[in-house]
C-alpha cells in the first residue's frame, strides 16, 4: 500500500468506526459484529502508530467506549475544578421546577391552557438523573462544552466531555452552522457498580448514587481518566433561539438525525388522561433502564406557546418536573455485621428480613461507618427504612421509632477486629474504624492476594476461592508466595488435577511478562488506584526511584495528591512492604519500567515539565514524549516546575502561576524546537512568555 493509499485507508476506517459507534451507541442497532469492529480499530491503532503524522486527537482510537474497563480508585472529590474555565452561557441555563403531585400537573397544565389562545400538546419525557450539560456546535463540530454552573455561567468541561463515547465530536446531515443542545451527563448502572467496588478496594467510601458519580467525574482533572469512568449522556432540549423549528420534538427529531444522543423514550401527548398514562407506565418501567431516572418532565411541545409562556426567574412556565416517590419499604433489622476490608477498614453492614424492593430483594444494606450508626440512632429488632431510588446500593434512611422494641440498646461499635481480635485505630480526620493488623489479619491478608491475582493486576488464573484454599493449607501468607507453589503441592490439594495444576502455573508465569505499572496497581497500595499506579510508574520509571522519592517529589505526579503521596511514602518506607517487593523482584516480575520505549535523547535531562491544553498529539502521548527525552511530568506548577508546556486553550491558573513564579511557557512549536532533529531554537529562558 503506497503512501497516499494508507492515508485514504486512514480515513475510511475512521468513518466506518464514528458511523458504527454512533449506531451502536446512539441508535441502538449495531450493524457489524463486536468481533469485526475490533478487527477494524486494531488496524486503525497499528497504520497510525506506524504513520503518527496521520494521527488525530478526534480518531476513534483516541475514543473510549463505556464497555472499556475504567481505572478507578482515585477520590473524585478532591480532583475537581483546578484548572476549569468559567464562561459565560449564550442562554440563561434555568432549572426546572419539580412537583411529587399529580394534581399540580394538573394546575400547570390549566394555567397553559388560560394563558394560550391556540391549540397546543405536551411532549412528556424521561427526567434522567445526572448532571446538565451545555454542548455548543459550530459548522458541525464540538466547540464547547459547559456545565451548568449557576445558571449565568458555568465550567468549560470541553475536553472531559470529548471522552464521553456517545457524544459527536463531528455531526452529519443538515445541521445549522451553529447551534446549543442541552442534555445530562449520566453514569450508567454497570459503571456505577464498577467504580464503588473499585473505590471500596482501595479504601475510599463509595459514590451514593450514579448522579453524583457522574458530576464527580464529569470534573476530574484528567480527561483520559473522564473516559475511563464509563458516563453516557443524553441530550433533551435545543434553545428555541438556536433553531428555527416549530415544535420541540421536531428539532429533538432533527437533532437524533445529525447523530446526537436523543433520548427515544418520549411521547406526545394532547391532554391529562395521556400524561398521566405515560407517568404510570414509566413508574413501573424505568426499573428496567440501565440507567437511573427519577421522573417525568412535561413540556409544552409547540415553540410559539413556548416562547408566548417565558420564564420566571429561576425556571421556564412551558415544562414541568413529576418526581417519581422514592422506592421505600420498613423492614426489621435483625443484625449488624462488621466486615474487614483489604485495606484493614472496618465496615458496618446491616442484616434485614429480606423485603422486595425495586424488583429485587434486599437483604442487607452498607451502614458506612459508626457516625452514620449514631446519626440515624439505629438498633437491633427497629424497623427501618430502606430505600433504593436513584440508588443502586440500597440505604437505610431511617427508623420507625412506634415500632422500636423495648429495652432496644444503641450498638455498639466494636473495639477490637472483628477478624484478628486487634484494637482498631481510627486517623485523625477519618470516619472509617481500621484493623492495623496488616500483615497477620486473616482477611486483608487475602484480600490483598485476591487483588494480586485480579485481571486488571497479574490476571492469575485463580479466585477467591483459591485463595482461601492456599490460606488454610498455609501455602500463601503475601502475593509473592504464589511463586513458591510448585504443581506437587497443587495435586496435593483437594480438587485440584494435573490439568488445573498447570493452567495456574503457567497464568502465573506469564505475570512476568505484565508491565510495571500494573505491578504496582497490584502491590493494593491504599489509595492507589489503576489510573493512579500508571502516573506514578511512567513518572519514577522504575521502584526504586519511586521508593527513594519524598512526599514532595510524589506530589509532582499529575493526580497525586497528600493523602496519596503520604499513602506511597508511607508503604514505600514499611520494612515489610519492601521485603515483599524483594521477593516479588526474585519471581521475575517487571519492577521498571525502563527499556519498555527505547529512550530518544537526554535533551531534557533534570527538567520538570508540566503540560496544559490540548496538543497535536493525545497528552498521554507528549507526557511519553517528554519522558523519552530525559524529562519528568508534574501535575502541577511549582518552583521546582522547569517550564510549562502550553498547547491550545491551557489552564488559566497554570499560566497564572508560571507568571507569578517567572517560569517560562512554551508553545508545542517551542517545545518540539528542542527536541533532536529540530531547528536551532533560542534558550528555554528566553522565550517569550504566553
């Protein structure tokens, strides 16, 4: 294949993929296998990893699909907003107004009906539970992207929003020029569960529901992380002044046409009798969708009513909100057990008489720590009150104190591990109770060979349940036990034949060949997640660099924060951690990540670089770049920061700093100025600040 034909080859899997995507995850009607679309991108990823000058940063390849396993673990929380952009919305951003009643539906729709001298109908739809979003197409491309902010104003997520796999980055058809589409930004049941037992696995408490879930990543830092976490959106409203359609669900029909994410579950509707159908049948309906819902909105469908009706001061007069009551049933409490995680924390968990709720029945409910206990003034043999929601996880919420037994006594929060009998310590500024026991209690101990052994560590050929086998034969005590396993102490125990035997021997001999970076996710340093173990392994390279490193230097890493940095430091200076990774570096296994990419040069040899914006390149790709020539990347702007790397729309706070501080900025030409093969360019220092 000549040169141009690579090109053109280029670009005609790049359609094949966006069309087939969009079919798949805007229409719902895939019309190529899973198997033939992987075979499709595995060919995009090779010609433009063996042609970079066609690569693009709006490829399907740099595109994650929320069946993509995410990296989870980091604390979305604390990542939120450093470097977002507030602008100003074209169209004031309202809310709107919410009703639990029937009956002033009923008013909303007279008051329409009063108001408006002509006829008009309803077009009644889904009200979804995540956070709004602002999207903003210009000649059929992604440009903006804000959330809602305070209405006036709100953060330019635009390169957070471009990771989300169902949202166009480029439409098709007859759309205008330029157009704003309003939507939610949802994360998925099946990503909301994920990324909880991801968060529990590493020691952090869990999302309470999908919705602040998704606004919690929808504000991470690092976009490639955004596309990690699974979020999906949906699009329901076109300001009337960006389009000229006459009804709203004409323009939502158009908008599903140019390949935007339009919600199908809509109806319209021409009086009460239909609206209320509508609410009864998604009442009982919505607990098949994958994704939460938490009622209905009515809208007046027709533009003219629409703009004749206005606005109050906080929401429109043409649309209202029907809430759907929250599922709630009152059962017993009949116990409360206290379970041990990985990490050595102590969680209460409540046992129920099992009580249907939200299709499914419930049994057992998460009690969070001994706060919540104290708060809702919980005991053994009350009836409480259990909810589900917009929650996946079912939550106690209260107690029915006419039905609380007599001489029922406030529980008591247990002193010592309910697993290894040690005292329990609780850190200041923690809520949760910890065993310090690590390396004699029972269930950390295999919890954190269980997490060893997990497809996103070493991917042994083995569970939990092998696990407790090894335990009690006395085989395995630390991960690197594993290796000290030879086939005659596997037919030695029960179940196990010559077959079994050497399938896990020879999954565990290919762990040697796993890359350092998910070694070091699979050490279950607390706090340490996927994403978090990859940062810290391309940043120090190798685990001694990272052992040697203070918390200031772990702090430089892009995502690494002071309750991580003081996680690492302190695992990395444990006498018994460092023996384990001793041994596991006697197994064989990959400890550096050095030689994995042959290194280019040493031009940026001792500089720290920090990168902002949007480049010619993923920044994934210019982080490997910059460590392929010698330097190291931070996350954050410091004195120690060599230059800032600024690509197109870069972090106001950053270029703030770098002011402050008087360290240079470079542009990407600038920076690729350096780099060996390049034109001669001026002194780092003296280039010209942005």
């Amino acid at each position: 294949m000549g040169y141009s034909g690579v090109k053109q080859r280029i670009e005609e899997l790049r359609a094949v993929l966006r069309e087939n995507s969009r079919k798949y995850y805007v229409d719902n009607a895939p019309t190529m296998s899973d198997q033939e679309y992987d075979f499709l991108m595995h060919e995009l990823e090779a010609l433009e990893a063996q042609y970079p000058e066609f690569q693009s940063p709006d490829s399907p390849t740099q595109r994650v699909g929320s069946d993509i396993d995410a990296p989870f673990g980091e604390n979305a929380e604390l990542q939120t907003g450093a470097d977002f952009v507030k602008r100003a919305h074209r169209y004031p951003m309202l809310s709107l107004g919410n009703t639990y009643s029937i009956a002033e539906v009923e008013e909303f729709a007279a008051r329409a009906d009063k108001s408006l001298d002509f006829p008009f109908t309803y077009c009644c739809e889904l009200k979804f539970d995540g956070t709004a979003i602002c999207l903003t197409y210009r000649d059929g491309k992604l440009v903006q992207a804000l959330t809602r902010g305070d209405g006036v104003q709100g953060d330019d997520v635009t390169e957070n929003v471009k990771r989300i796999s169902n949202i166009p980055q480029s439409l098709h058809g007859d759309y205008p020029s330029e157009f704003e589409i309003r939507g939610e930004i949802l994360m998925p049941f099946a990503s909301f569960e994920a990324l909880n037992k991801e968060r529990e696995d590493i020691g952090e408490a869990p999302f309470a529901n999908p919705r602040n879930a998704a606004s919690g990543s929808l504000k991470l830092g690092n976009p490639e992380e955004v596309g990690r976490r699974g979020l999906w959106c949906t699009l329901y409203h076109i300001p009337a002044q960006s389009v000229p359609f006459d009804t709203h669900d004409e323009a939502l029909a158009k908008a599903a046409s140019w390949g935007l994410p339009v919600s199908e579950h809509r109806r319209l509707c021409k009086d009460m009798d239909e609206i209320r159908r509508f609410i009864d049948h998604w009442d009982k309906a919505r607990r098949d969708l994958p994704f939460a819902t938490d009622g209905i909105v009515i809208k007046i469908n027709e533009l003219q009513a629409q703009r004749a009706l206005g606005y109050t001061a906080k929401s429109p007069r043409w649309a209202v909100a029907y809430k759907f009551k929250a599922e709630q049933a009152c059962t017993p409490l009949l116990s409360i057990d206290y379970q041990v995680g990985r990490t050595g924390a102590v969680t209460p968990v409540a046992n129920l008489e099992p009580v249907q709720l939200g299709g499914t029945t419930v049994k057992r409910a998460t009690l969070v720590n001994e706060d919540q206990i104290a708060s809702l003034d919980i005991r053994v043999g009350d009836s409480v009150y259990v909810e589900k929601g917009g929650e996946i996880i079912p939550k106690i919420t209260g107690v029915n104190l006419d039905l609380r037994p007599a001489g029922a006594v406030p529980p008591e929060f247990p002193k010592l591990c309910p697993d290894c009998g040690t005292p329990l310590v609780k850190q200041e500024g923690e809520a949760k109770w910890f065993c310090p026991n690590r390396d004699g209690c029972p269930t950390q101990i295999k919890g954190r060979i269980i997490h060893f052994i997990g497809r996103k560590a070493m991917n042994v050929l083995a569970g939990d349940a092998t696990v407790d086998q090894f335990y009690a034969a006395g085989l395995v005590r630390t991960p690197s036990d594993l290796y000290r396993i030879n086939k005659y102490q596997l037919l030695s125990l029960e179940g196990w034949q010559e077959k079994s035997a050497q399938r896990f021997l020879d999954s565990l001999a290919q762990t040697r060949d796993v890359p350092f970076e998910r070694v070091l996710f699979a050490l279950g340093i607390r706090f340490v997640g996927e994403s978090t173990a990859r940062d810290i392994a391309r940043h120090f390279v190798d685990i001694d660099t990272i052992a040697a490193a203070d918390k200031e230097q772990l702090l430089e890493v892009a995502e690494v924060g002071e309750v991580i940095a003081g996680s690492v430091y302190d695992y990395m200076h444990n006498p018994a951690s460092l023996e384990e990774i001793a041994r596991l570096k006697a197994a064989g296994l990959q400890f550096s990540a050095a030689g994995t990419a042959e290194a280019a040069s040493d031009t940026l040899a001792g500089k720290t670089i920090v990168i902002s914006g949007n480049f010619s390149i993923s920044r994934d790709d210019m982080k490997e770049l910059i460590i392929a020539n010698g330097g190291k990347c931070a996350g954050s702007v410091s004195g120690s920061t060599s230059f800032l790397l600024a690509g197109s729309k870069p972090g106001p706070e950053k270029l703030r700093k770098c002011s402050q501080l008087g360290i240079p900025v470079l542009s990407e030409a600038e920076f690729r100025a350096l780099l060996p093969g390049a034109p001669q360019k001026e002194e780092v220092e003296e280039l010209t600040l942005f």
